[in-house]
C-alpha cells in the first residue's frame, strides 16, 4: 500500500493562482519596467506580487484556522496592490492595454480562489469551535 505524500501549501489552488500571477509580473511586466528604468515601480510590484504567495504558504504553515485566515487576509492586502501597481503602469501609459487586462484577469481569478479559500478557513473554525466547545448548562428553573 502506498503512502499519500503529505500535503504542502503547493496543492492549494489559492497559492497555485497566486504563482501563476506572480510568474506573470516577473516574465511580461518586470522586463517593461525595467527597460524603461522605472527601477522603484518594478521593485514594488515584484515584492508585492512574492507576498502574494509567501503569505499563504506561512497561513498554510500555521495548522490553526484563523491563524491561517489572518495571512491570507494579507495575501489578499499584497494581491490588491499589485493590482493597484498594475493600474499605475497602466495609467502612466508604461505598459499596453492587453498586458494591463491580461494582469487584471491574473488578478481577478487569484482573488475568486482566494477569497473562497479564505471562506473555508473561517467555515472550518467556526466547525471545529462548535464541535469543540461545552455544551452550556441547561437552565435552572425555579422550584
């Protein structure tokens, strides 16, 4: 009988989403950035868009419910601004239309996961505190 490997935060499709984002920003818009010497901005979006994904590994190293609700709260913070950061290199017309809506798709879809991922957690702990938690007393009436 062969043993299932253990479970990593790489099977979660919230952290597989945040990847391929994060793929995206260092293969089609950090290479842009750079050429036009916009060093700060690509700084910026590169470790906006690490966070994404870092964040929800430590969470998912957390073993606790709400712990791990709480990094992806900020994985979700870093995911809007990389989105904020994408609208900018938009704006000031430093990347074109279709790199801009490609980078908003990458968003959308990361943010759709992760916020279900993120609904789950707190389903989760709200099951395992009620299946945990003592039963209240009955009330006492009065003789």
């Amino acid at each position: 009988m062969e043993e299932e490997p253990t479970k990593t935060f790489e099977d979660l499709e919230a952290w597989k989403a945040g990847r391929e984002l994060r793929v995206f920003v260092f293969r089609r818009v950090v290479p842009i950035l750079k050429d036009l010497r916009e060093f700060e901005l690509s700084d910026q979006i590169k470790r906006a868009s690490r966070s994404v994904t870092h964040n929800i590994a430590e969470g998912h190293g957390r073993f606790h419910f709400l712990d791990n609700y709480r990094f992806g709260s900020q994985a979700r913070g870093s995911l809007n601004e990389v989105l904020d950061q994408l609208i900018t290199c938009h704006d000031d017309s430093l990347i074109q239309e279709e790199l801009y809506v490609s980078g908003r798709d990458h968003f959308n879809k990361t943010l759709r996961i992760l916020n279900g991922y993120m609904s789950w957690l707190k389903r989760s702990a709200k099951a395992k505190d009620s299946a945990t938690a003592p039963t209240p007393a009955p009330p006492i009436s009065n003789l």
